[in-house]
C-alpha cells in the first residue's frame, strides 16, 4: 500500500455531503468537519484530485505480471512485527485463560503494505472466479443462515433491522427472473439507502445509536456489505454505479467497526484482570457497556468473544478483497488499506457448539494468518486444514494455476 505520506489531498473546496444535504455550514475540516464530528456522522467529502508521489523503491519494481491477481508484485514484509499463534500465547499474562489470542491489542493491529499493487499485463480468470464464490457466499447465507463472514450464531439472539432487510432483499435477489429484475433491484436499492438515511438522521437526533456498541457497528457494516456485492457484480449500470459511490463509506464504515472491536478488546481484557468497569473505560477511551467479548472464564462465553471477534475479521478483510478485487478488474490496480489476522483453521468457523470448537481451538493445525501474507498457507498447510473463506483469497491473490498445484501436490 501506498504510504500515507505519499498521498496528498487539497483542502475540500466544497462542503461535505453529510452538511450539504442538512443544507448546514461546513467547517471543512480533515478528517471531519466539526458538525460530523459532534454527531458522529460519517464526513464525506465530494471526490478531490489526488496527486500521488511515488516511493523511492517503487523504480526497482517489475511493472507487470502475468497472473492478474491483486497481489500481483511481492513486497517486503510489512513495518508492523507480524505474530504467530505461538508467540501470542507466549507473550500472554497468566489471567487470558484460556488462551484468546483475538482480544490481545497485537491482534488488532492493522499492517500496511509497504508498496502498491501494480497494474496487471492480463487476467487470467481467476480474479472473474472469484466473483462467482463472493456470490455463492450470499446465496449460502440465504439457505443456511451463515456464510464465510457471518457465523451461524452471531444473528441467533438479536437480528437487528438491518440484518433483517438485507436478507429479504438478497432472498428476493436470489429469485429474481429476466421479468422482475429490475424491481428487486429497485428494492434493493431502497433498502441501501434506508440504512443510510436512518443512520444519519439517528446520528442527528440522539447519541444513543453513537454508543451502540461493537455489534450494531457490525451489523450495519454486513448489511452495507452485502448491498455492495450484489450491485458490484451484478451487471446493472445503474447499480454499479450507486455501489461504487459508496465504496469509501463502507471503508471508513470498516475503520469505524475495527476501532470500536479493538476497545472492546481491551477492555475485556482488563475486565478480566478484575478492573472496575469504570477504570476499564476510562483507559479505553469511554467504551459503550455492551462490550461484545466480555468473557467470564467459561467455555462459553470464550467461544462466543471469538465468534463475534471472527465476524469482524473476516467482514473487513471481505470488504478489502471485494473491493480490492472490482477495483482490479475495472482499472488493472487496486491500492490495499491494510491487512489484518484472522482464523484460518478448517471447522473452527463452522463448529456446531462451544465444546467443538474448544477441541479445535485447542489443537488449531493452521494458526490465525496475516490477510497480506496468505502465500505461506501454500507452503505450510495442506488444503483440507484452511478454510473454505481462503481459497477464493489465494486465487485472486496468487493465480489459479499456482493453488491447483497446492491442491494436487498436497492430495
């Protein structure tokens, strides 16, 4: 990824658009204006020319490749120490038992490619595959309830609205006929927009949805999420285009639930060091009480902390490769805004009930891997250990032909 040094924007000339559509005064200010700023909202600038300054050890690199993947040069390794399970647990303290490497601050960390993807000389087809297998994950979340980035027990208790529209639109979706595509397309839209317009004007009247937590954080980001893929890679002009308007909304949506799960974390963590509460939030910057990875030493409660911390991983680096990926297609690069850890072990995702997946956790064959250094899964771990999740990142990462010989050579 680019350094952020490298890129330099001029001071918005305009208002935001959060301020432009209340028809209020601008402050213009960076990141956010001060009225965004108050009320939580997502400040959003109109685009700005972009004047890029390329790093010295850009000049060094090939131009092209010939396997069209997004991660089509290799880079060194990123500035931030990357982690192995290992090391996590070595460096634990004795109160994280057992051992939830999710909730360490090590674990949150975001690493940056220290260069760009560069342009591709072709594509090989894999990147087009990929396609189809984002897709299938929303066709297996309507018949199963679950899909790669969101478990089957996250919704269980507690649908929330959004969750609930974006399901029915993408069943509708899944249904559709040459007659009635359009409308369905239609509803879909309207479905993305109510999410939009509801939180902002709920940001306008109340601070309540401001606190709300890590898991509507969460939910509303899915929710975005699967209206991107869907009118992303559906074909329609007119979606394409409403989805690649909001495709740095749903990027500064992921900063925003990264954050408030990295608080919760650590606020979890020193709940379990047996803090008050009120000294926890204090060091945490204030987090809402609704902390989604509160652990109480059981089974249990460890399982669920994992799932929701899982759901968060997997939904960012989702966000990265399905954007990443229509960037890549469109334009031959797409710039990477970082990469994070996540569980890559095949069967810890889908275990039926926390004692399953205490069994697995325990003897975890393939440990938690680093989004921008998948390469070593290829080397390490044979393809009936990672989950199903990765193959579609290796292909559009590495090429077709390169994962076929990890899966013949390994059979």
């Amino acid at each position: 990824m680019m350094p952020d040094s490298a890129i330099r924007l001029s001071p918005p000339r305009s208002a935001c658009i959060a301020c432009a559509k209340a028809k209020r005064r601008c402050t213009k200010n960076l990141p956010a204006c001060r009225r965004c700023s108050q009320r939580g909202l997502s400040c959003r600038y109109p685009p700005l020319k972009m004047t890029i300054e390329l790093p010295d050890e850009f000049d060094a690199m090939p131009t092209s490749t010939n396997n069209g993947s997004l991660a089509a040069v290799e880079t060194p390794p990123p500035s931030q120490v990357l982690w192995s399970f290992r090391d996590l647990v070595h460096n634990m303290d004795t109160y994280l038992h057992p051992p939830a490497w999710f909730l360490l601050p090590e674990s949150w960390v975001i690493a940056h490619q220290p260069a760009p993807y560069q342009q591709s000389g072709s594509l090989n087809g894999g990147l087009l595959d990929s396609t189809e297998s984002i897709l299938s994950w929303l066709q297996q979340w309507v018949n199963d309830c679950s899909c790669p980035f969101i478990h089957a027990h996250l919704y269980k208790d507690d649908l929330p609205s959004c969750i609930q529209n974006a399901f029915t639109a993408t069943a509708a979706y899944f249904t559709k006929t040459a007659a009635n595509k359009g409308l369905i397309l239609r509803i879909i839209e309207g479905h993305c927009n109510k999410l939009l317009d509801q939180l902002e004007d709920g940001l306008d009247v109340t601070e309540d949805t401001i606190a709300s937590g890590t898991f509507n954080h969460l939910a509303r980001t899915q929710a975005l999420l699967i209206y991107q893929i869907i009118r992303l890679f559906d074909g329609d002009i007119r979606s394409r285009a409403q989805a690649e308007n909001n495709m740095d909304l749903l990027l500064s949506w992921a900063g925003q639930l990264w954050e408030s799960a990295s608080k919760d974390a650590e606020l979890a963590i020193y709940e379990k060091a047996s803090m008050t509460s009120s000294m926890a939030s204090d060091r945490c910057g204030g987090v809402s009480d609704s902390n989604a990875f509160r652990v109480d030493g059981s089974v249990a409660a460890l399982w669920h902390a994992w799932y929701v911390a899982e759901s968060i991983r997997r939904t960012y680096v989702a966000i990265i490769f399905v954007q990443g990926m229509y960037q890549t297609l469109k334009q031959g690069w797409a710039f990477c805004p970082g990469g994070v850890s996540f569980t890559v072990t095949n069967g810890l995702w889908d275990s039926p009930s926390a004692h399953t997946w205490w069994e697995l956790f325990l003897r975890d064959t393939a440990p938690p891997a680093q989004s921008l250094q998948l390469e070593r899964l290829l080397h390490e771990n044979q393809p009936a250990e990672v989950d199903t999740f990765v193959q579609p990142l290796l292909v559009a990462s590495y090429g077709h032909e390169r994962v076929d010989q990890w899966i013949a050579q390994q059979a």
